[in-house]
C-alpha cells in the first residue's frame, strides 16, 4: 500500500468511546414508521401503494424514477394508514412525502424468489438487483449505489476501495459493524468487484479502530482482498483524501475517482450488497449510532427505517442533561435537526445529543490572519480569502480560489481560534452561486426561445408576404387571361 503525510486535516476528540463497546442491539418496531420517499440523492420514489393496503416486510413502497433515484420498501409487515408530507431530517424542516406504515407485530416477509449463488450472476445483473434493493451510499452521500456501480463498469476501474475510515467524531456505527458483521462485508465487496470487474480490492480502516481492522484481516484471509489501516487523522474518510492515503494517487479537481480507474463505496453499503444478494433482504434498516453526553445511555441500533428520532432517544432512557444542539451524523458534517419528530433515512448514521460543553458556543471575532484554516485544510485551499471574498460579496473570486474544491469538512471551522463559521460561509457561497448559474441559463434559455421565436415570426412573415405575392401574381394572371378572352 502506497502511504504518505497528506496535507491538512485535524484530530478533534472523538468520543468514541462513549458508544464503541457496546454490542449492537436491535431496535423494536414502533407503533408507527414514517417512510420517506427522498432518501437518497436523485429524484424522489413515487408511492405504488394506497391508503388501507397491507403490506409484507420488503414489498415496495415507492418506485425509483429517473436515472438518478432509488425505491423505497417496507421495513415491516402492516397497513398503509397515510400518504402524506411529513418533517424532513433537514435544518429546514421542510416537510417531504411519506408513507405512514402502522405495524402488525408479524414482521412478515413478502414472498420472495429462491436465492441463486450471487458469484454466478453477471456484473449487469448484480448492478439490477442492487438498485432493485433500494441500497444507497451508507457513508452519508446516499447516491444510489447502482448508478455508482453500473457507470463504473461501463467506464472501466482498476481498483475498488472500501471506506471503513469512519473519522467523524462520536460516530461507531462502522467500527461495531466490521466487528459483528465482518464476513457479511467482505462476501458484499466481492460481489462489487465482480459487479465492476475490478482488479483490486482494498479496505481502508483508521488505525484508532483495532479490533475492528484485526475482525476484517481475518474475514478477508485468502479472498485477495487487502486490509489496510490508515492513520486517525481527520477527515480520512473523505474519498479524495483516503484515495490518496491508499494508492497514492490525487484526484484531480473537479474529478471523480472514476476517472483515476477507482471506485469508493462504503463498508455498510458493502453489507447491504451482501444481504440483497444472499438473502433477497432490500434495504429497510440501518446501523445508527446514538451518542453524546446529554443521553442518559449510547450505542449503536439497527433501526427500521422510519423510526422517528424521538423513540429512538426515548428507547434510550431520554437525557441526562438538557441538550444544547441535536444533530443528524457527526457534529463537523452532519445536520443540525429542528426537532425529534424526524424519521430515520437510509443516510442516518447517528443522532447526537449534545451538551453545552461539547459544542463550541463562543461568538465569532474578527479574523487575524494566522492561517490555522490553511493548515488544517485537506484540499490546499485559502480558507481566510476564500471567506473574506465573501464577506466583500465577491462570489466569482472566491470560485476562482477554488471553492468548488471545498469538501465541506469543516476542518478549518474546528481550528479556527476565533471561531469563525467558515464552511458555513462557503455552504452558503456554492448555494448562491449554484443560484447564479441557475438564473444565468434561465436568461440564456429565454433569450434562445425570444430569438426562435423571432425567427419563426420572420419567416411567417416572408412566408404570408410569398403568399400575398402568389395570390396578387395569381389574380393578375387571371385578370389578363379573362381581358384578352374578351
């Protein structure tokens, strides 16, 4: 394995001991479960099912639609008992289109084919049954893993990388599940392998994670794939940066790992290859982490999906201490929740209850230019004139400092001494200018559409004054014929 000291990066506390220990349980099933139909990157599912219906465990939910989406199934047996707009895991709280599912307590599966030995599956047919699963990137991205593998074939990779970095602080969710489910991953990334005729296979773990890398070692003895550890340094997790650490090679800016012969999935995701394959199971749960110091008990869950946060904290034993801030996956990329009555998605990796001590509430002071943020940052970037371009509302200079490059870490807001909430001035730069250049091809558009449409009243114009002429030729033609006849 090719290493290497990568530029920037962090090592913020991570707390993973407060939930690492503990086995992973299994969450019951709630009274109801709010399946939502955006789960993923991509075009939201369209509900196939009816209020009143009775479902089975696994019976799809919602359909995929377009090229960029994925389904939805159920993660019980039950009734169907509303089709509606329900709170999204978002800052906003803007509500997204659910399923309401009322369980049975039967937790009956749909009836499903006989399993075929995966292995002899062509890779088309593998990338079919993963997107008919509904499997999308665990890691947080959620793009559908289909589309990843299916373009990834049809564009040729060398080499396919599992993530196991897992450098997000508080976060164990991988950690327990390479310890418990070891086999389960390894079996599903070969199975991506053949899916995308790759040549190499290589596991990327943090070194602060040893019983989790010895468990994958040993699972992956004799299967020729490698098991690498990677140092703890934040945020190792990130593609670009893991990709560098394992093959040594950089993916340029505005690339993909595609481009370089690679292709990255994540170890959950790995898993939920293994049982859509193995045992005809479509992703309806998750491993999520619950975590922070304002939890009276932490661990790690598998959760049907469309369990709100709120059973999930109260399965819990509730608060020890009133939280300062609720988030939805690690507290330098996750989203900070509006309230608890948010329903897991397949891209909940944890849910944190944070104190007042844990998080960082000082106020922010005048920038001093001591260049910590330029340290700190994994893509080489200048956060301090990226921000202050900003500041001077100057959005087109700050593109040219690279912002597009900008990950969204938050490395440089970690380790800003005072306190500078920069990535989210640079999340709030690439919405403005995604805005721009959206408004920009708006005016591009109508002013292709104005000239068609004055090209085509030119023409209709030459074509009624051709007429015009035709029928003045016409009648003069006529009135001559009718003089000389007479």
């Amino acid at each position: 394995m090719f290493k290497k000291k990568l530029r920037g990066g962090v090592h913020p506390s991570t707390h993973k001991e407060l939930s690492n220990t503990a086995k992973i349980r299994r969450f019951p099933l709630s009274d109801r479960l709010y399946v939502s139909m955006q789960q993923h990157l991509g075009a939201p599912a369209t509900p196939v099912v009816k209020v009143g219906q009775t479902v089975g465990k696994g019976q799809l939910l919602g359909a995929s639609q377009g090229a960029i989406s994925a389904p939805v199934h159920a993660p019980t047996s039950g009734k169907i008992t509303a089709i509606a707009e329900h709170t999204a895991p978002h800052p906003s709280g803007l509500p997204v289109l659910a399923v309401t599912l009322e369980p049975d307590g039967r937790d009956q599966w749909e009836e499903n084919p006989p399993v075929v030995d995966p292995f002899k599956l062509a890779p088309e047919e593998i990338c079919t049954r993963v997107g008919a699963a509904g499997i999308v990137g665990l890691g947080g991205a959620t793009f559908p893993a289909a589309v990843k593998l299916g373009s990834s074939l049809k564009t040729g990779v060398e080499t396919l990388i599992l993530n196991g970095g897992e450098c997000e602080p508080y976060l164990t969710c991988d950690d327990r599940l390479m310890r418990e489910h070891s086999t389960a991953i390894i079996q599903g990334a070969l199975l991506m392998q053949q899916a995308v005729q790759a040549k190499n296979v290589i596991i990327g773990i943090e070194d602060n994670k040893p019983e989790a890398l010895e468990k994958m070692l040993h699972a992956a003895a004799g299967s020729g794939i490698q098991v690498a550890s990677v140092p703890s340094r934040y945020p190792m997790g990130s593609e670009k940066q893991l990709v560098q650490q394992l093959t040594g090679k950089e993916i340029p800016a505005r690339s993909r790992a595609a481009d370089s012969g690679l292709v990255v999935h994540n170890v959950a995701t790995a898993r939920a290859v293994y049982q859509a394959l193995f045992e005809n199971r479509p992703l309806i749960s998750r491993i999520v982490t619950l975590s922070g110091q304002a939890l009276t008990h932490q661990g790690n869950w598998e959760v049907p999906l469309g369990t709100l946060a709120s059973q999930l904290i109260n399965y819990a034993s509730g608060f020890d201490a009133t939280p300062a801030r609720l988030i939805m996956g690690g507290p330098m990329m996750g989203i900070q929740l509006p309230d608890l009555h948010v329903p897991v998605i397949k891209g909940t990796s944890g849910i944190l209850a944070l104190t007042n001590d844990e998080i960082n509430t000082r106020e922010p002071e005048p920038c001093v230019r001591c260049a910590s943020c330029v340290r700190a940052c994994p893509m080489g970037l200048l956060p301090l004139e990226m921000a202050a371009s900003i500041r001077a509302g100057d959005l087109e200079a700050t593109s040219k400092l690279g912002l597009g490059d900008c990950v969204g870490c938050g490395a440089c807001s970690y380790i800003c001494p005072a306190s500078l909430p920069l990535v989210h001035l640079f999340n709030y730069a690439k919405g403005e200018l995604a805005q721009s250049h959206r408004d920009a091809e708006k005016r591009e558009r109508t002013k292709i559409l104005a000239r068609r449409r004055e090209e085509r009243l030119e023409r209709q114009a030459r074509e009624k004054e051709a007429l015009m002429a035709a029928r003045r030729a016409a009648a003069a033609k006529k009135a001559a014929a009718e003089e000389s006849s007479s």
